[in-house]
C-alpha cells in the first residue's frame, strides 16, 4: 500500500473511531463493564498463546510470564471490573460559604478517542493495562503495539479482534516511525499514552503539543539503588538481582546502577556474584530462568557497555543467540556512557560511596529518575533519602516491585515522565472531572445583587 493509500486507510479507521465514541454507546456503565470481562475472556481463552509468544520474543517462562505480563494484567482486570461502579460516581466536593447552599460534585467524562502507543519489553502489560483504564473509563482507543515483538504482537491482534469491533477498539500493526506520525498528524486523538524511551518521548510530545493534545508519557532514566552500612547485604543482594535481570534487564523500573556504602561495597559484590549463580546457573544462556535479548541492535548497543569498567562477574556473549551474560561492573568512570545512559540490559554498575552527599552527587547528574531504591535499616536514612532525591516512585528494601501494586500510581516526573496510571489512577487519566455546582432556587438572597455599594464589610466577612 502506498503511503497515501495508508494515511487515507488509517484516517478513515480513526473517523470511525470518532463517530462511534460520538454515538454515546461507550458512556453506559453496563456496556464499559462487559467490554472488561470480553478483555479478560479474550485473554484467558489465549493464555498458552501468550506463553509462547512471549518466550519467542523474550525468552520468557510461563513463571515470568504470569508475574509481569498476564497476571499482571488480569489482576489489573479484575480490580477495574470490581471498583467500576464506583470510579464511575460523581464525587461529592464540599462548598465554601460564599456559595452556600449549593452543592458541588465532580462528574467523570471519558476524554474521548485516544492513542495508547507501547513498547517491546513487555509488550502485552504496557499496551493491555492503558487499554483497561481507557475502556473502563469509556473512551475509544487506538492501539500501537511495538513491532519489535512481533509474536506477541500477532497474539495480541488476535485477542483485540476477537471480542471488539475496529470502530471501538482499533489494532494498528506496522513500523511506528511512520505509522505514528500519519495517525497524530492526520487526526487529533483526545489523548495520547506513550510507554518508551525519553528520545521518542520527546518526538511523541512535539506532535501532540501540535494540536494541543494532553500526554501522558511512561518514560525511563537511570533509576539508582543505595546499599546502605546498615543493609542487610544477603536481601539487598536477592531483591536487586531479581529485579535487575528479570526480562534481561529490559526494564524500565529495573536499578540502573548501585551506589554502595564502601564498608559493605566487597561483602556485597561477593553476595552478588553467589546470587547470580544461583539464580541462573554457570551458563545462564541455557537456564529457564533467565531472557534473552529483544534483537541485534539492542545487542550491539547493550555490549558496547561491557568494556567501560572492570568486569566483576560474567560479561560473556553470544549474538546468534542474543544472549549476554549477567554482568557486574566495577571501577566504571562516572563520565562514561554507562553512567550516562539508560542501560536497559543486564550490566549493573556498581560504585561505592562514604557519604551521602558524595552518592547524591552522582545521582544528580541524571535528574528525576523514574524509579529510586534504598536499602537500609535506618528510619532516619530512609526518610533523608526519600525526601532529598526527586523520584517518579521506589522502594525502601526492595527493588522494581511497587509496580506490581494496582494501588499505587506508576509513573515518573520530569526527564522519566508526565502523568501516571494503574488501577484506579488509570480510569482517572482517561477521564475528565467536570466540576459542577448545583444551586437551588428557594434561597436568592438580593445582596449577591447590584447595587453593591457598602457591601464590601459583608463581601470580606464571607470571602476569607
């Protein structure tokens, strides 16, 4: 199809798509709800689907699978399913004395047709949980899967067309360079949810600032990780290498780089190094538990890494298989690109630090990342540390996991990201809260009324 022919097709799609949110079949809380439960049916009727799509893409196990992409997902589900009534109510909101007695509540709007764009790390959770928040809050969507796992993008397309008609639920496949710009510049979504890198974070905002289009942009950074003089070294070696390596270290919330106390800094990379082999083996290439990379040129990129500091502990490779080895560096200076860069792989840096001011330094030098990790048994560290180093959110004692909790908003600040979602927080960046103040008419007191002369007394009384 010529690029023509492709811009006029996806245009007309995305008219569709206007004309059907326009008809006001979405806003009806029986129909936001059984659209969630043909999602969830779609997705447990293609589970085992998923399972092999994800471990052609990324090498992953059903294990993994199901922690970080679709139990992830339905649980998700399950919560929108449960609370949607209640997300849908109209919030009651006190009134200040001026304007007593009047009521005032918030009403919940869908936004209308919104872009929902997705990346390749985790493919089916990055495109499905927006999607959740965008249906339960009763919009029509675009969906943008990333290309570059394209197994479980056919899954995926699969799943979406089984149970949603294109005018509602719209599935574009292709290379997002050129479809992403034919459909923002073609059509102005009512919103746009970008997952990925900061650089095409940067693109995605230009185009949308175009026709003033609101954002939300999941982005990534250097997330960092203190190991503290009082950590319990054994634990904060188990709870960084799970993290760190799950998905190959393709996470966005994985701890990018560790800044250990130097009295703990030996104990802690010998822990290190005992954690890996027990995680995953003297050859982690032939192990169940452990990824692989998504293609050649995230190798490529990923394995320029390894020679900017001492290797501690791995550091093999294998690009036929796109495998790189769990990799410990050490004495990495900190103008390097892998001090600079986010690693998005399975190289961890480690630096030590004696003061916190000196570790603070370091982390300052890539602002407002997405995530922030300490590990330490100190109250008092752990509020100077959560209170000083701006972060889009973390743990304390553990690593990556507050993303799995439907409770809490995911998303950063800054370089990392604009805006947030996740349970609840989802429906809230799909939906607009009108305010509404209902004002009866049995009371109509004349000194609201010209003339106003001698009021003022009684105006600053009641404004205050």
């Amino acid at each position: 199809m010529s690029t023509t022919l492709f811009m006029e097709s996806i245009t007309n799609h995305l008219e569709k798509l206007r004309r059907h949110f326009d008809s006001g079949i979405t806003l009806a809380y029986r129909f936001r709800k059984e659209q969630l439960n043909k999602l969830k049916q779609s997705i447990l009727n293609h589970e085992q689907d998923l399972y092999d799509a994800l471990y052609a893409d990324l090498k992953k196990s059903p294990e993994e699978t199901w922690v970080t992409e679709t139990g992830m997902v339905l649980a998700e589900l399950n919560a929108a399913i449960k609370h949607l009534h209640r997300w849908m109510e109209p919030e009651q909101i006190a009134t200040n004395l001026l304007n007593l007695p009047s009521g005032s509540r918030l009403m919940k709007e869908p936004l209308g047709v919104v872009l929902i764009i997705a990346p390749w790390n985790y493919p089916f959770q990055l495109l499905i949980n927006p999607l959740i928040g965008a249906i339960a809050a009763g919009n029509c969507v675009a969906l943008k899967p990333s290309e570059f796992a394209s197994a479980t993008d056919a899954v995926m397309k699969t799943i979406i067309e089984d149970v949603f008609q294109k005018e509602y639920i719209l599935y574009v496949q292709g290379d997002g360079a050129s479809v992403i710009p034919a459909m923002m510049n073609n059509f102005r979504f009512d919103h746009v949810f970008y997952t990925g890198s900061t650089a095409v974070g940067k693109i995605i905002y230009k185009m949308a600032a175009e026709k003033l289009v609101p954002v939300t942009l999941e982005l990534g950074g250097k997330s960092p990780c203190i190991v503290e003089s009082d950590a319990d070294i054994n634990v904060a070696a188990r709870r960084i290498a799970m993290t760190k390596f799950n998905n190959a270290g393709q996470m966005c919330v994985a701890p990018d780089y560790i800044l250990v106390h130097e009295s703990k800094k030996d104990a802690f990379i010998t822990k290190m190094k005992d954690t890996l082999r027990q995680f995953f083996g003297d050859k982690p290439e032939d192990s169940y538990n452990y990824g692989k990379i998504i293609n050649e040129r995230q190798f490529d990129r990923i394995t320029n890494y390894l020679s900017q500091g001492t290797i501690a502990y791995g550091g093999r490779t294998d690009k036929q298989k796109l495998f790189i080895e769990p990799t410990l560096l050490t004495n990495v200076p900190e103008g390097s690109s892998v001090m600079k860069d986010e690693i998005f792989g399975p190289v961890l840096p480690i630096a030590g630090f004696t003061t916190s001011d000196e570790a603070k330094a370091i982390i300052n030098k890539n602002p407002n990342p997405l995530a922030f990790y300490v590990f330490t048994a100190s109250k008092k560290k752990e509020k100077e540390w959560l209170e000083t180093v701006p972060f889009g959110g973390g743990c304390v004692n553990n690593a990556s996991w507050h993303l799995t909790n439907h409770h809490l908003p995911f998303g950063g600040r800054g370089f990392s990201g604009i805006g947030n979602y996740h349970g609840k927080y989802s429906f809230e960046t799909f939906s607009h809260k009108k305010a509404i103040m209902k004002t009866p008419t049995w009371f109509d007191p004349n000194i609201k009324y010209p003339p106003l002369k001698g009021k003022l007394k009684l105006f600053k009384w009641v404004i205050r």
